[in-house]
C-alpha cells in the first residue's frame, strides 16, 4: 500500500526543475510588473520656463516663446529682468557643495548652538553668520538623500521618483527645466570643479570643468585638493558668471569613520578657510568693480552617526543652505527652516531668470529682505504664479474664476483649496495696489499679504511635493497576480516532496519517530514565525525595528530544541539510550547552548534600527575605545576565523596530504588580510596606495581561483574507490554489505560536496574580514560559529528533525544575523566605503557587486553553509537503495535546500508587495515602506544566487558521480 501511493505522489526530478525554473521566472516577470508599476519615474513637464513666467496664468504663450528663440542671450536676459519687475541682487554666483555636511554642525539644532568643537573648527563661517553677512538654513532635503537626485532638487525644485537611488551610481543628462539650463540661456559662462556627478548631468553646459570621482571614499585629501588648487586662478577671473565648487571629503570622512571621527574636525577646518578665501575675494571684488558676488554654502544631505545616508532621519535630511555676501543680508536670527527644493526657485528670482517649470518649492524671502515691499510682494507673486501652473497639469479642469470661495466650507476639495487660497492672496494683494497712500513694509496690510501668499504656497508645495502618481492596476494586478502564481508553485512543490518522503519512510526522519506524519513543536514554530513575520509588515513602527522580530524568534527556536534535547535525556526513555547516543545528545546541548551565546552576543552588538539606535550597544563602546582594541579584536578574529575552519577541515579525517594541501591554498589569503589589518589606521582601511591596492586585488583573484578550483577539482579527486576497501566489505553480511556498498558508492559524493561548501564558506568568511568595517569582524565571526554549531547539531542530535525544518532554520539564522551586523530597513546602513576596498578605478558594476556582498553577507553564508548540511544528511536517505538514478539523487539532494530558501523568501515577497500597495498613501511609503521592498528584493537576489550556486555545485558533482560509476 505505500509502495502505491508513494507513487501517485511521485515528482520527478524533470518535473520538480522545470516547475521550481518557471516559478522563478514567473516570479522576476511579476517583480519586474510592480516595480515598474509602483515606481514608476515621475512625469514632469517638458521645455523650459521663459516669459510666460512673468505673466498669470492663462497668457497665451505660444507668441511668447516664438520671441525667445530669436533674441539674443543678452536681449533675452534684458528681457527677463524688465517683465519680473525685481532688479537681479546679484551678478555672478558660486556655489560650493559641502557633501554631506550636516546643518547642525553649523546652525545647531532645536535653538541649540552647535557643538563646541565644530563652532571652532569654523570660525569664520560663525563669524559671518554673527555678523548678518550670511543667513543659514536648515533646508530639509527629501529622501532618498543620495547625491545624484538631491543635486537634481537643487537646481530644479523638483523630487524625483523613489528609484533615483538607483540612478545615483549610473547618473544621466538631466533634461528637465533646471537652473543650469536657465543660465546657459542667458549667455553665462559657468565653470564646474570637483564631484563629477555635475558633468554628467550636464554635459556640454560647463567652459571649463575639472571632474573627481565621487565614489572612491577612502580619499578624503586628494578629492578636495583637485578642487581646491584651482581656486586661486578662478576667483581671480572675470570669464565665469557660475562657479560651482563640489567638495566630496567631508562625506568621504563620514563614511570611514561616521560623524565623531577625528578627521572630521580638520575638515571642517579646511571648508572654513575655504569659505574665507571666496569671502575675502568677492568682498575686494565688490569693492573694486562693483559687481556683486553672491556665494551659496549647500549640502545635498546629512550623515548619521555611523557617517552613512540614504534614508529619511532627521541626520540625513538636515542638509544646509547658506547665503553669504560681501554687504549684509538680515538682522534675524540665522537659523531658519526651509526645505532644499526652495534653492532653485530662491536663485532663480535673485539673479532674474524664470523659476524651472517643476519647481515645487517656495522661494526663502528672507534673503530678499533689502528689496522694497513691492518687489518682495512682487517675488511672492511670480512664486506662486509657477505653482498655479504646475497644479493646472493635475486637474482636469482648474478655472479659479468659476469658485465663488465665499465660504471655506468646501475649501478643501483639490483645485477648489488652491484656487480659493490663491485668489485671498492675490485680492489683497491687488486692493494694496490699487492704494496711492505710502506702502509700507511694516503694515498691517502687507503682512497680510505675505501670509496669504505663504499660505498658498504653503499647501500647494506640499501637495506637489507628495503627489503620487497614478499607478497603473494592470500591471500592479499583473504583477501580484504573478508572484502569487510562483508562490503557489513553490508551496506545492514542497507538499508533493514532503508527502513523497514521508511515505518512502525515509530512515532518517523515521528512525526516531515513526510519526512521519505528525506535526511537532518546532515545525509548528518555523511556520509561525512566518505568520508573525508577514502581520508585522503592516506596522511602520515594526519594519523599522524588524531585528526583534528575528532575534527573538531565532533564538525562541533554539530554545524549543534544547528543551526537547534534555528531555530526552531526561524522560523514561533515556534509560533505552546506548551510552554512544548520550554522547551524542550531550554534543547537541552543547551546539545548541554555542548557538544562543552567540545570538545574544549579536543581539547585543549592534542596537539597530530607527527608533532605539541611540541606546549603548557593544560596538558604541568599541569605537569610543579607540583603534588599538579595534585592531586587537580584528586580528583575534582573523586567527579565531582561520583555526576554526580549519578544525573543521581536519575533523573530516581526510588524506593527510589532501588537508594540507587545502590549507596551504588559503595561507597567502589570510596573509594578505593580515598585512592590511596592521597597515589600516583609525579603524578602516584607509591606505589608497598602488601596493595595497594590488595586494587586495591578488586576494580576490586568489579567493576566486582557490572556490572555482576545489569546485571543479574535488569531485574527481574524492570519487576514487579504495580497492582495500572494496576487499573489506566483501566480507560482511548482506545487510551490512548493501549499506557498505552504498556507502562506498556515495560517500565520495558526499565528501566532495562538504568539502566544496567548507571551501565556500572559508572564502565567503575571508571576505568579509576583509570588507566589512572592523566593528563587524567578531560579529562575522559569530556568524560563522553558530552556523557550524548548527550543522554539528544537526548531524549529531538533530537527526530526528526533518529537512525542511533544518534548512528554514539555517535561513532563518542567516536572515537574523543580517540584522546583528548592524543592517537596518533603512538605506542609511548599506556600508558604501567597503565597495570600493581593491579598486583602482571606478566600475559602477563590481561596486554593486562588493556593496552586494556586504549587505547580504549573513543570509549568503547561510545558503552556502546549506551545502555542508546537504552531504551529511541527504545522501542518507539513499543508503536503502542498491541503484539510484541520476535524477532520483538530484532531487533527493537538492528538493529541500532549493525549494525551502525560495518558497519562504515567496511568501515575505508576496506579503510585503500586497502590503506595500495597501500602504501606497500612508505618510511613510516612501521613508520606511519602499526602502524596505529594495531590502526584500535585495534578498531575493540573494536567495536566487545561493539556490544557483547550490544547485550547480551538486549537479556537478552528480554528474562526475554518474560519469566515473558509469
């Protein structure tokens, strides 16, 4: 009767490839669909803002922008300046970036002063800001705070879409109405030097330019020096009307050694003399010709802590502006708030150029504080005459002369709101006017203009601002509707291949309890943790403290098999236990105690998260310890790394000659690591020489050669029969001469695929020592030794857990360990300095692949490590059979370490792509939710990699198997 329905249920290894393959291509199609769906690039108006500008809405502009194209820039610029009726201030501009300079460092915070030792290492810049020859802003960037798409909000008042992130590593011409453009039309010169992110966003726009690369951040000297050795010539040449200064080694300082490093304060020294050398010129400048130099201080963003951004805290959205001229610009005080989408259209009206047509920001009036009232009146009104336009493209219809606006009663019903808030303005802004009387700037009257015009653009600014565009359903539908479809599939696929073990009995599931069918504790508890995992998405709170969630539930299942460990040592069976299998059961105690130590060791290494990333954790008080006790705790990690692979290696009892010969491989690699760990100073690698560059690049070379080797070679080597051993077993009973032999048969199988995953997993280790930042090499560690206690676990007491179980729980362990690194949800984490470890030139490419590895390390070891769990256990299963097919040994292998990975990884990916569209108004889609999606499709690359490598590897070593029994 078994025999029969192990039949009917029968997958064969064809069938289960071909469906788990079209799952996962079904599942990439639906992926693609969302993604392009959910994010798609925001639409925007096209062609440039002109004279229109300074008319009301509803002008006819067609004659107008025929007038333009055939005056001359200087007509044109003659032009613009009589129509706005706001005489420039200003008529040269330089722009200096600070990259990554947080405003705070400068304006303090929450009225506070800044921090003593930055208001020293800026003493000039403080100076100016004491006198009224500066004015500065905390000027709110929007996320993600990359370089590439704030550059883009500076320049144009526009947010781009969510996925600019992506283009911040591979950054295209800008098209879109921007400020640089403007300029160019009216016939200035601009001159560009440092980051190179501006040439390729502008090609063809500078005279002259001197480009850097932006990404090699260990430079945080030269970077700065190409920049700034120019700065004598250009400040005394009158070609440029813009100057655009991009300083990158702040941010470099912030992403080696984060906010309190102690380049930083030199640093800030450095932009300080910087700013007083521009001051002093422009000063004598104005003093001699007259001609007004006007210089802008910006960051594109803040830094955290750690000295990384990408995310949407307060750190990493407080970015600078700062107004600096040679006479004095306000007598207020000089921290104000503003948003960093307000410097586009705020230049625009200082120097007389039309406001960029998706300009969504409101100009800082305070900077126009000498103008007469009527010309500040006057720069409300131009403001929001941009922004009239821009809201006529959402509406269908927007007429403001059709709402009566009598009442504020439906107020608040889309163009109705805008409309009514506007006309309020422009009524008393017309009735005060129309008045003969002197005008003052101090009345009653004209404040209440100016909060009528605030008020207007107040809510049209933020509405524009957070507008989500229409997201298509079909292939929002499409796209669900695909993933639910491999989701699906790989949950059957898993029911079929378990029903199917169950019923051929396999010995080792059963040999403990014959209850095959029977759910127990653990089985329960991994399935749970899926049900708890997917209803926390829906919090925000949640998936920005999603580490708990892990390290309490990991740890909770170790807990469930220690407690069954005792007990049955415990309990009236033990005293049927040999004294060999109490051994045994006293081992796995001691793995699953090694296990927990270490998760608690993780989960108090790093405290991540959003909410509670402030507390004291293990790695804050390391990095307040200083470099010696970071080198020190490097280097123990190294050697701890390296001997315990090794133990491991030798704990195989394989040929003498073969140990040897795989440790000797990996010496030179450790060396290498070695020699950088006692070279690296303030606790990263921060040598850019060619000798330590190419010595790193020899390590990848290595650890690649060393991985593709034993893959390639091993299988050959291990799958040689021993004639004494074949001699030997011709002498035992039949029983144990059918299991011999099957063991002769597949035991080189076996060994070769250990091996190959000890290999992977050594070099995966190596790595990491090498990229992760130092505070993450215990942890890497750590890693690694709960995984291996894991396996021992499982090979020693565990054997009575059945496959899936054992592979859900080292992935689980691997997605844990992705948060005891320190990773978070937010995009602020991703160590971006690692990327560039061995570079001697920038490739967009391998940096994605080494910020890759970096950020996936824990869940990747874990799918490698699934490898050394395949050999010990799967083959087993095959010692009841006297000929097993190729595929029967294929599937077998590889039915539950390929399946459970993808189809728990399915589940989180189905979940969280419903909840993300559910969540699709919510306040924090686009600071907490979608930075999570990039997290999750980030995994599931990872999952697809590690089941490729898995699958490849056995079916290799499958196929030398067939090939030399053949």
């Amino acid at each position: 009767m078994p025999a029969r329905m192990g039949s009917d249920y029968s997958l064969t290894c064809k069938r289960l490839t071909l469906f788990t393959v079209s799952a996962v291509v079904i599942q990439m199609i639906g992926l693609y669909l969302f993604i392009v769906g959910f994010f798609p690039v925001k639409p925007s108006l096209s062609g440039m803002s002109g004279l229109e500008s300074f008319y009301p809405p509803g002008v006819d502009s067609i004659h107008l922008d025929n007038n333009i194209s055939t005056l001359p820039p200087e007509k044109l610029k003659s032009l613009y300046q009589e129509l706005s009726g706001v005489p420039p201030l200003y008529d040269r501009l330089i722009l200096m970036v600070i990259d990554g300079l947080p405003a705070e460092f400068l304006l303090g915070k929450d009225g506070e002063p800044p921090p003593k030792v930055f208001m020293e290492a800026m003493p000039y810049t403080q100076s100016l800001l004491a006198s009224g020859l500066a004015i500065g802003f905390h000027a709110k960037a929007a996320p993600p705070t990359v370089t590439m798409p704030r550059l883009k909000a500076m320049v144009s008042g526009a947010i781009g879409g969510f996925l600019d992130v992506a283009s911040n590593f591979n950054t295209q011409a800008f098209l879109e109405d921007n400020l640089i453009a403007q300029f160019r039309r009216i016939g200035w010169k601009m001159t560009m030097l440092g980051d190179e992110t501006w040439l390729k966003l502008f090609p063809n726009m500078f005279n002259r330019h001197d480009g850097v690369s932006s990404f090699f951040v260990k430079d945080t000297i030269e970077v700065d020096y190409n920049v700034s050795r120019h700065l004598t010539n250009e400040l005394c040449c009158t070609d440029w009307d813009l100057l655009i200064l991009h300083y990158l080694g702040l941010d470099h300082v912030g992403h080696i050694g984060g906010r309190n490093s102690v380049l930083m304060c030199p640093k800030l020294t450095e932009m300080d003399k910087v700013i007083e050398r521009i001051h002093s010129s422009i000063t004598l400048t104005q003093e001699m010709n007259q001609r007004g130099t006007l210089l802008v201080v910006v960051s594109d963003h803040g830094m955290t802590d750690g000295g990384n951004h990408g995310g949407s805290s307060y750190e990493e959205t407080d970015s600078l502006a700062l107004f600096i001229s040679a006479e004095k610009i306000t007598d207020a005080e000089n921290s104000k708030e503003a948003y960093q989408v307000d410097i586009a259209s705020t230049l625009a009206l200082l120097f007389g150029v039309p406001i960029p047509k998706n300009n969504v920001g409101t100009v800082m009036t305070d900077v126009f504080s000498s103008l007469k009232a009527e010309q500040q009146l006057r720069i409300l009104e131009l403001n929001s005459w941009q922004l009239l336009r821009l809201l006529q493209t959402h509406f269908a219809e927007f007429e403001c002369e059709r709402f009566l606006c009598e009442s504020a009663n439906g107020k608040n019903d889309g163009a109705e709101r805008f409309c009514c808030s506007y006309l309020a303005a422009n009524k008393l802004h017309e009735s005060w006017k129309s008045k003969n009387s002197v005008r003052s700037i101090n009345g009653d009257d004209y404040g209440s203009i100016v909060m009528a015009y605030h008020d207007f653009l107040g809510i049209a600014g933020k509405w524009l601002s957070s507008r989500s565009t229409d997201k298509p359903f079909v292939l929002l539908a499409l796209g669900i509707a695909a993933m639910l479809l491999s989701c699906l599939v790989f949950m059957s696929l898993l029911f079929l291949l378990g029903r199917e073990n169950n019923f051929k009995g396999s010995e080792y599931v059963s040999c403990i309890d014959d209850k095959t069918h029977t759910w127990h504790l653990e089985e329960k508890f991994i399935v749970a943790v899926m049900f708890i995992l997917v209803l926390s998405m829906a919090s925000s709170s949640m998936v920005e403290e999603e580490q708990y969630i892990w390290h309490f539930m990991t740890s909770s299942f170790y807990l469930i098999l220690l407690r069954k460990a005792i007990q049955s040592i415990t309990n009236g069976s033990a005293l049927t236990l040999t004294s060999g299998q109490k051994v045994r059961i006293i081992h796995s105690i001691y793995c699953i105690i090694a296990v927990l130590l270490c998760r608690r060791i993780l989960r108090g290494w790093h405290q991540g998260g959003v909410n509670w990333s402030y507390l004291p954790d293990i790695s804050k008080l390391l990095a307040q310890a200083g470099t010696v006790p970071m080198k020190s705790l490097h280097l123990l990690s190294l050697v701890l790394v390296s001997v315990t692979c090794s133990a491991v290696l030798l704990a195989m009892r394989l040929r003498t000659k073969l140990v040897l010969f795989l440790l000797l491989i990996y010496c030179v690699p450790v060396l290498i690591i070695l020699e950088q760990i006692l070279k690296y100073q303030d606790g990263t690698f921060t040598s850019s020489s060619i000798q330590s560059t190419a010595m790193i690049q020899i390590f990848y070379a290595l650890i690649g050669i060393n991985t593709v080797g034993i893959l390639v070679a091993f299988p050959w080597l291990m799958l040689i029969r021993d004639p004494k051993t074949a001699r030997d077993i011709s002498k035992l009973s039949d029983d144990a001469l059918q299991e011999s032999q099957c063991e002769l048969q597949f035991g080189g199988i076996r060994e070769s695929i250990y091996v190959i995953g000890w290999c992977f997993v050594f070099s995966w280790s190596l790595l990491q020592l090498l990229l992760q930042q130092p505070i993450n090499s215990m942890p890497t560690y750590l890693l690694l030794v709960q995984i291996l206690a894991t396996l021992r676990y499982f090979s020693e007491g565990g054997i009575h857990l059945k496959h899936w179980v054992k592979v859900a729980a080292l992935y689980y362990l691997g997605m844990a360990g992705h948060f005891g690194l320190g990773n978070t949800n937010t995009l602020a984490t991703i160590d971006v300095a690692g990327a560039f470890i061995g570079m001697s030139s920038h490739s967009t490419v391998i940096s994605g692949i080494l910020m890759f590895i970096i950020t996936y390390a824990s869940p990747m070891l874990a799918l490698l490590s699934t490898l050394m769990d395949v050999s010990v256990v799967d083959t087993r299963a095959l010692a009841n059979s006297r000929d097993v097919c190729f595929g029967h040994l294929l599937k077998t292998t590889l039915g539950n370490p390929c399946l459970v990975p993808l189809g728990l990884n399915s589940i989180v990916l189905l979940a969280y792509t419903i909840i993300l569209l559910l969540m699709r108004n919510h306040l924090f889609v686009w600071s907490v939710f979608s930075p999570k999606y990039l997290y999750v499709c980030g995994t599931t690359a990872c999952v697809y990699i590690g089941v490729l490598i898995m699958a490849l590897t056995v079916t290799y070593a499958c196929i030398v198997r067939t090939f030399r029994v053949a």
